[in-house]
C-alpha cells in the first residue's frame, strides 16, 4: 500500500477553491482514494489547519479517510522534535517544514509538496519530494 504525507499547504488548496491549485489537489486526493493509498497525519496538520481556519473541514476529510482505512495518525516524539530542530538551526528553515519531512522519511511515506523548503529539506535528508502534478 502506498503512503503520501502531505504538507498542509496541500489540504490548504484542496478546501480553498479559490486557489489556483485547488483543481489540482482535488485530483490528487481522487487518484489517492483511488489507488486505496493512507495518508499519514500527525498533530502538527491539526494545529496548522486550525490556524488557517480550516480545522472542521480537514477533520471531515481525515475522518471520511480514516473510515475508508486510508488514514493513519502518527504521534511525533521528542526524538523526532530534537532532530528537526537541529535540522531547522543548520539549514535555517521552518521547524515544522523539517519535521514534516522527517516523519514522512521515517515512516516511509512519499512526501507531496508546494513549498520549497520541503526540497531543500528532502534533499539533506536523502529523501525524493514531490509536487502534487508530479503523482498525478
């Protein structure tokens, strides 16, 4: 079974129709439902859509998946923090972008993106992140 972990950014475009994206997230979450794929979400999704004000709709997706068997929640541990953050102080990125990306590594999951940081971070980590076009 594959495994996508999606940055926030990617949930934003699918809930947000006015974004020039949105049409292509759309697709990406139909071939994901499709291929019977999980998605992988963590705490760090919840508090960053909740932020954006999209914390009601993500929770409606991420439920409806979590029914279909095509979503798991993983917890973050201290171990992953201390990692990220030495990552964030050596390459002068977002935390959370490099604890993104380390859980995707860690668990083996294909890590989908729009934001720069996430290559850069995928990169130093020896892992391929790819654009949501890009599995479409």
């Amino acid at each position: 079974m594959k495994k996508y972990y999606l940055d926030s950014c990617v949930w934003i475009s699918y809930f947000d129709e006015n974004d020039e994206k949105h049409e292509e997230t759309v697709r990406l979450f139909e071939r994901i439902i499709k291929e019977k794929a999980l998605v992988i979400v963590t705490d760090r999704h919840w508090a960053e859509l909740k932020n954006k004000g999209l914390l009601e709709e993500y929770e409606d997706l991420k439920n409806a998946l979590y029914l279909k068997g095509m979503c798991k929640g993983v917890r973050i541990t201290e171990e992953d923090r201390q990692v990220a953050l030495k990552q964030n102080e050596w390459l002068g990125v977002g935390f959370n972008d490099c604890l993104h990306v380390l859980i995707a590594k860690k668990l083996k999951a294909i890590p989908i993106s729009y934001d720069k940081h996430w290559f850069e971070i995928g990169r130093v980590y020896g892992i391929r992140v790819y654009k949501p076009e890009e599995v479409l």
